[in-house]
C-alpha cells in the first residue's frame, strides 16, 4: 500500500508526546492539570434551552453556509466589535475554526506563485493545522520564530524577497497562542504593506480576541478598513470557543472578501461539515449577547492579576496582555515539565511540543506554557507551586 509522503514528518501531537513524556513518573502531589486550552467558565445558561426547542432541526440538513439568521447575528456582531459593516455573503459558518483555517488554504491557495512553489507562513510557535494545511496544497511551510526579540509575534518583513514574493498565504494569531501577544494598528500597517507589495493573502487567526485585560485587540476586519486594504486579501476567523467557553458547541465563523467566501463556500459544498440546525440556533443567540462574555473576561482579568501578583518578583513572569495561557521562561521546557510533575502534581505542557525545529533551533525550547483555566483558587495554588519549584 502506498502512501502520500508528505505527511510523512509530521511532529506527533502536543498531548501525546506529553502523556509519554509525565506518565511514567509519579505526581509529586495532589494532580491539578494546566495544558489544554480547554475553556472552564460558565457558558451561556440559555444554550441548552435555545437547542431542545429546536430538536426538530436534527432532522433537517442544514444549509452549507449557515442559516440567515445566524449570518446576520454574525455580521451584526462584526459591526458591534470592530465598527465594520459587511454583507452576509462575506461570512460562512463554521464547524469549529480549524475546520476553516484548514479548508481555506484548500480553496484559495494557487497550485504556483510566480511559476514556482507557493509559500505559506507561519507562526513558530504555532496551532498545528496551519502546516498540515500547507502540506496539504503541496506548498512550503516556511516557519517564521516568534521570540521576545520580535515582541512575540511573526517579523515578516525579515524574510528575503525571494520567500515573499512565493508567499500565497500567512497565517497570524493574535491575540497569539501561546504568548499572548496582540498586533497592533502599526503591525498590521506593515503587514499589509508586504502583502499589497508582494501580492499574498493574511489568514488572521483570532479566536483569542475576547480574551484581554483592558483595551479590546485590533482586528483584521478593523485594521483593514481603517487602511484601505482590498476586502479579498484578508481572511478572519472566529469562534465561541474561548469567547463563550462553548468549545463543544464547533462554533465558529470565517469572513472576508465576497469572492474569498465564495472559494470557500464552494469547497465546502463537497467537503465540509456544516453546523446542525438547532446548534446553529444556540450560536445565533450566543452572538447576540455579550454579558456572559464580559463576565468570563473579568474572571480571566481575576487571573492575571493572580499571576502578576504570584510571579511579580520572577523576570519574564507576568501574566500576558490577551489570551489565557502564560508563556514562562525555563532553561529547558521538558526538564522544567518533569520536576514540576513529580515535585507537585501540576501538569503543564513543554514550550517546544507547539514548535517546530528550524536549523536546530526551536523557538519554543526554554519556555512551558500554563493554561490559566482552573478556577482561582485552584490557579494560585498551581501558580504558586509552579513558582516554588522552578524559580527559588
């Protein structure tokens, strides 16, 4: 039996390689798990009634697209967050986002760029689908370091013209996992500059973007009107997940230009998964609200000032301007793994398990990354323990 090659080396996934690496030694106390970037809140309590009073769509096929209502709470909250008015046929509903951060490299990545082998870049540290999309159109991955030198998120303008200039796609996080750092207004002015100039498109990955302290995180859609960039050369993607801690529900949205969502509305006809009916009707009244969202950000707010508080005598330590994960510091991000396991029972994951190595380096080596998702006191107990036993 043959088999395609180009899978051939991919990195095992983070949690897997994590089991291997923790379970064959012993918790060193009680277990408290700080990994996944599993969202713990509470989700809207309407949910479960919006979807058992519409049982009767399970037995319907949803439209591919999303219902109109649910475009329209979409859309209306993309004008409510970011002041941006777009048209329903600019936003397709999503199974989830990695559904559409995947798909969308399928249907708008050229099969040459400049008669040659198209380039997609990515963030490293990064969110796994983005390579496995690039691998998947046969384009390069080109990994670009994300380190404290470059504030944490990707300096495309280091790259040499000859990578640009192949460049079809890049991939940006921001609010960015795991580092949580948010590109503003002049970072995106840049960006856009480099994809007029070498003609490429931006894949903007912002499920964190309800996740912040105190000033609301720059969007894409936002930044590109405020600039003047062409609708069709930026892409964003949502989801309830973090902002509503529904991750089960698959929630999510992609928007842009009307030809980009065309392409991808057309791929999803023959290969996507769309959103049954009655959950597309709890995501249409999740939309619509923001009070749960603005109480799960002052729960999350709680917690950065538990990690400033808990590290603020500790360099490099401090709890980020977005998101939910702290990025910490270590000498070797498996080493400090395995000592926190069997020393205190906290379980994180190693910095390097969500990069990839780039001649011989990886960017994600001397860090661990701690999902701030356990409730308070759970949180300033590990937090504490996590201090006590790698930084004194």
């Amino acid at each position: 039996m043959v088999f395609p090659e180009r899978f051939s080396n991919l990195p095992e996934y983070a949690f897997p390689r994590l089991r291997a690496l923790l379970d064959v030694h012993a918790p060193g106390g009680d277990v408290l798990q700080m990994t996944i970037g599993e969202p713990r809140h509470a989700f809207p309590s309407f949910v479960g009634d919006v979807v058992a009073a519409n049982l009767d769509g399970f037995g319907k096929y949803p439209p591919n697209e999303g219902t109109l209502e649910l475009l329209g709470a979409i859309t209306d909250w993309i004008a409510r967050r970011y002041g941006v008015t777009i048209a329903s046929d600019q936003v397709m509903v999503l199974n989830g986002t990695r559904e559409g951060l995947y798909n969308a490299a399928m249907a708008l990545c050229p099969e040459t760029k400049n008669g040659q082998t198209p380039v997609i870049l990515t963030p490293n540290p990064f969110y796994q689908v983005y390579a496995v999309a690039a691998l998947s159109v046969e384009a390069e991955p080109v990994y670009m370091p994300c380190t404290k030198e470059t504030g944490f998120l990707p300096d495309f303008g280091a790259l040499p013209t000859e990578v640009l200039d192949r460049t079809a796609i890049a991939y940006i996080c921001t609010p960015s996992n795991p580092q949580g750092a948010v590109a503003d207004l002049d970072y995106w002015r840049e960006l856009f500059a480099l994809a007029e100039k070498h003609d490429f498109r931006i894949f903007a990955d912002e499920c964190y973007s309800e996740v912040y302290r105190s000033t609301p995180p720059v969007g894409a859609l936002e930044a590109a009107k405020a600039l003047g960039l062409d609708p069709e050369r930026v892409v964003a993607f949502h989801s309830l997940s973090k902002r509503s801690n529904l991750p089960g529900l698959r929630s999510g949205f992609v928007a842009g230009g009307k030809e980009t969502i065309a392409r991808i509305r057309q791929l999803r006809t023959y290969a996507g998964a769309p959103l049954p009916l009655p959950l597309m009707r709890a995501a249409e009244a999740v939309w619509q609200d923001e009070e749960h969202v603005e109480a799960s950000r002052k729960r999350y707010k709680a917690k950065y000032d538990i990690a400033d508080r808990v590290f603020e005598k500790v360099e490099g330590c401090a709890a980020p301007e977005a998101g939910f994960f702290l990025w910490l510091p270590v000498d070797d991000g498996e080493t400090a793994t395995i000592k926190l396991w069997r020393e205190t029972g906290v379980r994180v994951l190693p910095g390097a398990y969500l990069s990839r190595d780039v001649q011989g380096m990886n960017p994600g080596k001397g860090y661990i990354r701690v999902a701030m998702v356990v409730n308070e006191d759970e949180l300033e107990r590990g937090l504490t323990a996590l201090r006590d036993c790698l930084y004194r």
